[in-house]
C-alpha cells in the first residue's frame, strides 16, 4: 500500500505540473523557438512573470493565425502632473522575442524590478517580431518598424531599443535614420551605466554629425522610431558578460527616468567620452564658439587693410594674380572626382576590386591632375611672394568653417581646428614646415577617420565613389586645404631649384620624383586605412553582409497551391489555400493580372503595383504550414498566382520553391441561389 501511494503522489505531482506547463512550448536542446510557437513562449513568459501581455497583430491576418507583436503597458504609479505637460510622457523599451528568450535573465530582471518602481511616466514593454530575418527578398515585416508606424501620438513617446552584440562592453548607439537622439536621453543612459559600474562606450563617440550624414551604421530598429520623429537611442548589451548587472543597470535607468525635461530635442551637441569622465556640449555652446571664431576669422583676414607697407603690397599684389586658383581646384576636382567614376566601375568589373579601391582610384586621379595643373601654374606664373599662398589657404580654411558648418554645425570644431593650424604654419615657409603643417591638418580628421573605418555603414562608400556632381563639389571643396597646401610645397620645391639653377632636366626629374613620392605616400595611407579593416567588406561589395546566406531552387512537390471561386450577387470572392509542406522562413504571395490588377479588394492586407498589374500579399517569417488568402476578384482579368516560399536547410543555405497557378479570365458570372 505504501508503494501505490508514493506511486500516486508522483504521478498526480507530474501531472499537475504538466498542466502548469500547459501551452508553453519545451525548449528542446538544438530545437529552436520561431513563428507561434516563439510567440507564445513569450506570452507565457510573461504572464508567468506577473504581467499581462496584449497581442498586437503585424498585419490583417483574415483567417490566419500569423505570429504577432506582444506589448505590455505599464501606466504611471501615480497621477501625471500638470507641471509635465509638453513633455514627452511615455517611455518604449524595446526588445525583441528572440532576444528575450535567448536572455531571458536579462529580461527577468527588469521586469521584477518594475513591480515595485514608482514612476511618473507610462512604460510600454514591446517585445517585437520578425526583425531577424534574412533578406531574401519581398517586403520585410519588421515588428518595430510596424509597432512604431501604428503609435497614435508620436510626440507623447521616446524609445530605447535593447539588443544584444559580441563586443565586450556595452555600446550606445545614438543615431540612425539621419538624425540623433537628444542630449538628455543619452545622458541618461550613460549616467545609468556609470552609476552601476557597468563599462560601456558610445559608437560615434563625439561624433554624432556622422549619424546625421547618414555615414555611421545607425541601429535599424532605434531608426524605426527616429523617422518617425520619436526620440530613440539603441543600447547593445555584450552577451558575455554578466547579463543580470546589465539588466540592474537598464532597471536603474528605468527608475531614474522622469518625464521632465523630456520635451527638447537638441541634435547637434557633443559629448566626450574618457573612461568615467563626461564633457557636453551644447548647440547653444556651438553656435556661441561659431560665432565667436567668425569674428575672430574674419577679422584676421582683414589684416592686409591695416598695414601699409611694400611687402604688403606686393603680397596683396600676388593675391589678386593667385585668387583664380581656388574655385579652378574646386571646379577641376568636381569634375575629376566626376569623370573617374566610370574609370572606377570599369575597373571594378575587370578586376573586382572592393569599394575602398575604388575610392582611393578616384582620389589619386584627382590628385594627379591636380598636380599636374599646378606644375603647369607655376611654370608660366612663376613662383609668387609665399605669404599670397598662405594668406589665400586661410581664406580657404575659413570658408570651409562656414559652409561645412551649415551643412552640420557639429561639425565646426572639425574645420575650426584645421583653421587653426593653418594660421598658426603660415609664417613658416622652409619645405619641412610646408611638410609637417600638411601632416597636422589632417590631425583633426584623426577621429572621424577612426570612426568611419570601424563603424561606417557600407551604402556610405557607395554612395562616396558614386555620387552626384553635387557630392563631388562637396568633397572638392573638402579637399581644398589639401590641394592648395601641396601647390605651396611645389611652389617651394620650384623656388629652390631655381636657386640652385638646377637644369631643365634635373628639374624634370625631381618633380618626377617628387610627385611619385608623394602619390606614394597617398597610395600607402590608404591602402593602410584598407588593410586595417579587411574582411570588412567583401571584394567588389557595396554592403558589408553578416551573414551570407546560400539559396539552392528545388521543384520537388513540397509547396502546393489551389484556388476556389465563390459568386455571391455578382461578386466573386477567390480563395487562394497555400499548403507549405514543412516549415518555411519565407512566403511571398502574389497575383500577377494580365491587363490588370486582379485583386479589388480583400480583407487580408495587400500591396498594389498599377504599373505592373501585381498585388502582393506579404506574410509575416516562419508562417504557419497553411496559409489562406481571400479576395473580391476581378473575374474579366486573367491572373497568375505565384507562391515563393524559403525553407531554411542550414545558417548558411536556404532552398527557394515556387508554385504557380493560373486562372483563365471569366466573363460569364453566375448568382448563388440561397
């Protein structure tokens, strides 16, 4: 009898845990959670954890059960204040499902830490779907990018996408989508992780007008709610350390958050990040040097006015024959940075050479005629009084501040320091001098350098070797500091030889040496940039990929496809039923008309090409075996179903199978007897 009690107890124990367990998918070893299953993983998770989750579906589903958002919305602990009116009084954290599964501690944290945090704001925990996902062509279904278009009152919200990365400290990423978060939702991070201990750095550093030049690689779910105008800043979390500090930190921030003072949105401020030290600065901060530097500028270039002597005269005098060089470089290096794109995509189709090649072609044969345009300047000219050169660069220098300083005004300290260092090389006319003062103008391009080699998005170096003729201008009237500091050195080679009363011969031949030398050097610092990211980008790419996925096409009978019409008062409603076969990571669905668009209307959302005369029905990833699609059909247009559908082999193969039905036009219709 004690036997068959013990034997009851435990099976009656197994069985009600098994009912505690019920509808929560078991996490096999090797067996990966995705599609529904991931779904309600999540929903369990969190109602496990005390929280009452909502489903928040991706599209018009019609009868389909297609994976979904999963929000859960916290209000305020106590009533909003109308001292907080203006500001921003609702806060998105934002993780995705694959994350909160794979770091389920992380998130556990957070959310016991929420049960007794007192807020003055609301808090909308979304955990997304479907932002992982292979480009395997169609429209992407990205979760945050849906749950961000759908929020009614963008101007009541601010964001914090959670994700995860390799890297061994926590980075902060505060731009994307050509803009920046504001001051005062960094700050407050930053000051949540330094106050927990946590180490962490910030992916731009000071450097935030790289974001907004769009030449960072920003994080793609915090651009989701950047474009449409809500403040958001991406923080990736190392998924080597120790996850649950992180989580504490994450949670310190969320306690330490209040809705004040959230109503700002400043973009072009700097903040220097050193170890544990922070320095901000401003845009008021910004404008107030700009415009103090202006004064200052202007009025040093003044100084021919002020003093009369005969070498003033005489540099004012060289200044008036030199001044044509200036918009001569800019037009000739717009043009040549214009006329070597060709060069550059005929190259890379010959050789397949990677993007970074390209550029640095594009940058020699710009350099090169240049050289070659001011030899030929200073062979019919002569070489002029060497202040006129240097007067002519400041002038330059100080232009560069005004116009790249509209272009961003973050990024006058950039073109402020090189002014700097410009005036403080002009006196100084020895070859040496002329030499060290090209080598510090580019101190100042030290970080942004740094930081676009580590960090760039790849479309930047396409759209740099392929842009525009305006782009091209830009980057000439960049590089003019540059250009016209070598035609000082070359002016200074040329007075020297003819001190010497070196030879034609021995004149040629030096400038030979001296041009290929300094193409060398050109060549070797690029090069030097290229071999210090390799493997960043594959030969001839234009975008860095992560993960290279293989797509092998098979006609096997896996994927199937039917279609049934159904005539009710002169409306014929056709059902289009999709059988997957096994699990798929991708389907596409589309109807393609002969002489027009098929689809008039359907409860199952859809997008309509008229040009093409194609209505697509996107599907979330990792749908369910059995997918059905009705619509109100135009039945005079004859129509072409085609079902694409990837099934996922391995990481790094995935097989493509199509289905094709086709459905003859039919004008005669008949009525359905009820």
């Amino acid at each position: 009898m004690k036997e068959i009690r013990v034997f009851f107890s435990l099976s009656c124990f197994i069985l009600f845990s098994a009912l505690l367990n019920a509808g929560e998918p078991l996490l096999q070893p090797g067996v990966k959670l995705r599609g529904l299953s991931l779904c309600k993983n999540t929903e369990n998770f969190l109602f496990s954890s005390g929280f009452t989750p909502q489903k928040s579906d991706l599209i018009k589903s019609g009868t389909n059960e297609f994976p979904y958002n999963i929000e859960v919305a916290l209000p305020a602990a106590a009533e909003k204040s109308a001292e907080l009116s203006g500001n921003r009084r609702t806060l998105i954290l934002a993780f995705t499902m694959e994350d909160a599964l794979r770091f389920r501690n992380y998130v556990s944290v957070i959310l016991s830490s929420l049960k007794k945090m007192q807020r003055d704001y609301d808090l909308v925990l979304l955990f997304s779907y479907g932002d992982f996902q292979s480009d395997n062509g169609g429209d992407r279904l990205c979760g945050t990018d849906i749950f961000a278009e759908n929020i009614d009152a963008p101007d009541d919200c601010s964001a914090v996408s959670v994700s995860f990365t390799a890297e061994k400290t926590a980075v902060l990423i505060p731009g994307g989508a050509g803009d920046t978060a504001p001051s005062w939702l960094v700050k407050r991070l930053c000051d949540s992780f330094a106050s927990s201990g946590l180490p962490y750095r910030i992916r731009g550093g000071s450097l935030g007008s790289l974001y907004r030049l769009r030449i960072l690689k920003a994080d793609e779910r915090a651009s989701f709610f950047l474009q449409r105008g809500i403040p958001c800043a991406g923080i990736s979390i190392p998924e080597e350390a120790d996850i649950a500090s992180y989580g504490a930190g994450t949670a310190e921030f969320l306690s330490a958050y209040s809705s004040e003072g959230t109503g700002s949105w400043d973009r072009h401020y700097i903040v220097f990040h050193a170890g544990k030290t922070q320095w901000w600065a401003s845009e008021q901060f910004i404008v107030v040097c700009f415009i103090a530097v202006s004064f200052i500028s202007l009025f040093m270039l003044s100084e021919l006015s002020f003093i009369r002597n005969k070498r003033r005269t005489e540099i004012k005098h060289d200044v008036f024959r030199l001044w044509y060089i200036l918009p001569v470089t800019v037009v000739i290096s717009a043009v040549c940075f214009q006329v070597s794109q060709p060069l550059t995509q005929f190259l890379y189709h010959i050789f397949r050479i990677s993007i970074l090649y390209q550029f640095i072609v594009k940058v020699v044969i710009t350099f090169v005629i240049n050289t070659l345009l001011y030899l030929f300047i200073v062979k019919f000219q002569g070489v002029l009084e060497e202040r006129a050169y240097a007067y002519l660069l400041t002038v330059d220098s100080v232009i560069n501040i005004f116009i790249f300083s509209a272009v961003d005004i973050s990024l006058f300290f950039l073109f402020a320091a090189e002014y700097v260092i410009v005036y403080i090389f002009r006196p100084f006319k020895k070859t040496n001098m002329l030499v060290a003062a090209f080598i510090a103008m580019m101190i100042p391009y030290v970080p942004y350098i740094r930081q676009i080699i580590s960090y760039a998005d790849p479309a930047f170096f396409g759209s740099a070797v392929y842009s525009g003729f305006q782009g091209n201008m830009l980057l000439s009237i960049g590089s003019l500091p540059f250009l016209f500091q070598w035609l000082r050195i070359i002016a200074r080679f040329t007075e020297r030889w003819n001190y010497y009363e070196t030879s034609a011969s021995g004149r040629r031949i030096l400038s030979v040496i001296s041009f290929s030398g300094a193409t060398a050097v050109i060549i070797v610092v690029f090069l030097a940039g290229v071999s210090r990211i390799s493997g960043y980008f594959k030969p001839g790419s234009e975008r860095r990929t992560q993960n290279a996925v293989r797509i092998n096409r098979a006609d096997d009978a896996v994927l199937s496809c039917s279609s049934s019409d159904r005539t009710f008062f002169g409306d014929t409603t056709r059902t289009i039923s999709v059988d997957l076969g096994k699990e798929a990571e991708r389907c596409i669905i589309s109807v393609n008309g002969m002489n027009g668009n098929s689809v008039v209307y359907s409860d199952n959302e859809y997008k309509s090409d008229k040009t093409k005369y194609t209505d697509t029905f996107p599907v979330p990833v990792w749908p369910p075996e059995k997918i059905t699609v009705s619509y109100v059909a135009d039945v005079s247009v004859p129509a072409v179903v085609t079902v694409t559908a990837f099934y996922r082999e391995t990481d790094s193969a995935c097989t493509m199978r199509t289905y094709e039905v086709t459905i003859p036009a039919s004008r005669k219709q008949t009525v359905e007897k009820t």
